[in-house]
C-alpha cells in the first residue's frame, strides 16, 4: 500500500531541522505517511496557510489569527521565548519613544514579532514608520541606513552583536514582565481542517515522536541542523536550538495555552486583529 503522501512546511532554521531530523532522515515510523519538507521563510509560509495549501505547516502565532478557520494547532512545534525573544536592535540604543519616530526593519507583517513590536509601541501598524525585509537581511538593512531600527528574530538574537549593533529592546523579557512570566509565543505547527480527527492525532503523534528523537539523539540532531545555521558554529547552533526546541516544543501545556490566549487577546482588545480567537487543539 502507497503511503499518503503530505505536505509539511518549515523554515530552513536550525531549530525546525533539529525537531524535524527524524523525518527527514526516516528514523522513525510513519504510520503510513510519507512527509515532503517544504522549507520556506515563515511570512511564506504565513501567506500560504491563508490560502490553506499545506497540509501541516509551521506558522507565526500571529497569523494563527486569520488562518483558524483553516487549520488547527498541533500540541507540539511550538517556539516560545521564554525570558528572550525577538529583539529591536540599532546602531546605538534608542528609547521607546525615539523608536516609535524611526524607520524599522521588520521581517514581515504577519510574523508574531511584528505583533509584539505593536503591542510594546501601543499602536497599531499605520502609526509608524516600518520597512519589510527578509529576516537575514535586516542587519544590512540596518547597518546600510535603509533603516535605523531592526526588528531580529532567529539565529540573529545570538550574533547581533557581531554586527556592531546595540539591543534596545527584548520583546520577550518585556512580555514576560508584564505577563506573570508567561512565555511570549512565536511560532507553532498547524494541520489542515481536511482531516479528520483519528487522522490529525495519528500525524500530530508522528511529528510529536519527530521532536522527542531528536531531543533524546541530541548530537546527531544538531549535526542535521548545522547545514541550515548561518554564521554560528556547532555551539552557537545548539544554544539556539535549545532555546527554541525544549519542553514547550513537545507541548505547549496550559501555561503555554494561556500565553497564547493573551497575547491574540490583547491583540484582539487594541484593534491589531480581526476578532477575538477559540483556541482549537488537536488532542
């Protein structure tokens, strides 16, 4: 019997080849599926989902707000900062306010960074000054004065200093201060509405025993992850993994549900999303 074959989009990051290494290397059983990889820049990969043309993808939690109608959150894949997160970065250190006055490189508009960029300013997008760029090229950005402020996320967070930038702003330590300590979400994996619910379980526990592998042939995981790790050695690279693939990955719990919860909550409460979101789970 063929296997079903499914569509699973990711971002050519160290963090989703990491969780992702058992599938792509066929380590573990499938149950009958065959997953094509499908790397992609997350604001891609946001944009698709709107359209609902992957069968699983990796979205911003962000966009999870205009694609539920289409896709429901898997309990693993999660990315949270938890006590970090992305980061506003200049030339020298700005306040919040001279920042609300500059031009920021942000690495798109559905990305759960540009969202928490809007919550922490306290206006919604149309009341300052942003530029879109691919998010490994907003140090050029920055450093080329095509804007003053950058808005990193990825590897960026660990080797912005390397670039003669200073840190403004970590919107994840800002989150979680006024937030009882709460992660601040960024990223998580979706399934399409299409299947029904025995099938989601079953992929949702192949991709779940995807990220558990890895978290338990750690090593080997990082190796697979080092060909998508720019400008970071093997330690720098599995600090990052660490930071993105951990508990919250093979499942966001209650407390990660919560932050979920407020963070399109407040979003919703000041008008930067449509309507107010029903958390939908596979479980």
């Amino acid at each position: 019997m063929q296997p079903t074959t499914l569509t699973l989009g990711h971002s050519p990051d160290p963090d989703d080849a990491f969780m992702f290494y058992a599938l792509a290397k066929e380590l573990i059983p499938t149950h009958g599926f065959h997953f094509t990889h499908i790397l992609q820049d997350i604001q891609t990969l946001n944009e698709r989902a709107t359209r609902g043309e992957l069968d699983i993808t990796a979205v911003s939690i962000h966009a999870y707000a205009y694609v539920s109608d289409k896709y429901a959150l898997l309990p693993s894949g999660a990315s949270m900062g938890d006590g970090y997160g992305p980061m506003l970065v200049a030339k020298r250190k700005y306040s919040r306010e001279e920042i609300a006055k500059k031009k920021i490189a942000v690495p798109g508009t559905m990305t759960s960074a540009f969202l928490a960029l809007q919550l922490w300013l306290g206006r919604p997008a149309k009341d300052f000054n942003y530029v879109v760029v691919p998010f490994d090229r907003i140090f050029a950005a920055v450093k080329n004065g095509e804007a003053e402020i950058g808005l990193i996320i990825h590897e960026g967070q660990l080797t912005f200093q390397n670039e003669q930038l200073v840190l403004c702003e970590d919107l994840g330590v800002w989150w979680g201060k006024h937030n009882d300590g709460l992660p601040l979400p960024l990223g998580g994996n979706v399934i399409h509405k299409k299947f029904d619910p025995a099938t989601r379980k079953k992929i949702s526990g192949t991709l779940t025993a995807s990220i558990q592998f890895s978290l338990d042939h750690r090593p080997e995981a990082v190796l697979h992850a080092l060909q998508y790790a720019r400008d970071m050695g093997r330690d720098l690279a599995d600090k990052f993994v660490g930071m993105y693939v951990n508990h919250w990955t093979l499942d966001y719990g209650e407390r990660g549900r919560e932050s979920i919860r407020r963070f399109l909550g407040q979003a919703f409460e000041r008008g930067l999303i449509p309507h107010r979101q029903e958390l939908e789970f596979v479980v």
